[in-house]
C-alpha cells in the first residue's frame, strides 16, 4: 500500500460504527418502505406530493427504535484505524449533518467531541494524538495539498480557458 499521507475520516453514522444496529437496520427496512409509500398514497390521495422532510421525519420515528450503539464502539472503530494506518492517518468526518440522530449513545452535537477525547485518553492515547485525530492531521493534508496546488498553478504549461472545449486555439 502506497502512503500519501492521506487521513481516514471516521463517520459516526451508527449502521457504519455497529454492525447490530446495522442488522436492526436492515431488519426494519421492509417495515420502514411499506411506512413510507402508505405515507406517499396518503398526500396522493389528496392530490399533493409527500416532502422530503415528511419522509426523513417518519424515518426518524423507525430509526428511534433501534438502540444507539455505545460510545465504545465508536471509539474500537477509531483506535483500529489508528492502529492499521497509524496515528498520523486518522481523523473524524462525524456526519453529523448527515445521519439526522443516527449516531452513538453520547454523541448529539459537536459539543459532544470532548467525549471522544476524554475516551481515547482513557486508552492511553496521549493530548498530542488526540490533537492529530481531532483535526491535526487533517489540516496537514489540507497544507500539503495546498502546495502542492501554488507549485502546479506556478508551472508553465497549457491552461483550459473559457474557450475550450468549444474553440480550439
């Protein structure tokens, strides 16, 4: 495997951090499909169209159901990464924008981080690696990409303009 130096970022997303919840998940869905297109017929009938926010609010209400998964497994998930691509090559990518609740017992906000911390320093990770996980390594790889980037724009060599690829030169 080559090493660019790139960084693992670690999603919080439940169904990704425990494979039980992942199995209640899938478990659910035929329920949850059913749910969703009576809830379509529903609107259909009076002749509107089910948002998109009605649709994720009943998903919540199913996704409620199934136990959150123990901070723990989160922090398993961080410390394997860390321990397969070394401490230099882990970070979080939490979603927490993206998986509406959907994330381990413990963790509702980024006010919440300080957990994550709190843990891995539980399992002898030292302030400086938990620095790194926490955004050093990726705020490395965003300046190493950021040369790398001023070192191309410096180069002499074909530019696409507005032009192309419409008009050739």
């Amino acid at each position: 495997m080559a090493n660019n130096g790139g960084v693992v970022q670690v999603n919080f997303y439940s169904a990704f951090v425990s494979q039980a919840y992942r199995n209640a998940q899938k478990a659910q869905k035929p329920e949850v499909d059913k749910a969703i297109e009576a809830l379509k017929e529903k609107y259909k009938a009076q002749g509107k169209e089910a948002s998109d926010a009605e649709i994720s609010k009943l998903e919540r209400q199913y996704a409620d159901r199934i136990p959150r998964p123990p901070l723990s497994d989160l922090i398993d998930q961080i410390d394997h990464i860390a321990k397969v691509a070394g401490i230099d090559h882990v970070g979080l990518g939490s979603d927490f924008d993206g998986v509406d609740g959907q994330l381990p017992q413990g963790l509702d906000s980024p006010a919440d981080l300080p957990k994550i911390t709190a843990a891995l320093m539980e399992r002898g990770y030292s302030a400086e690696d938990c620095r790194k996980i926490l955004g050093g390594n990726l705020l490395r790889v965003f300046r190493q990409v950021e040369a790398v980037s001023k070192e191309l724009q410096s180069e002499s060599r074909p530019r696409i303009t507005e032009k192309q690829p419409f008009q050739k030169q």
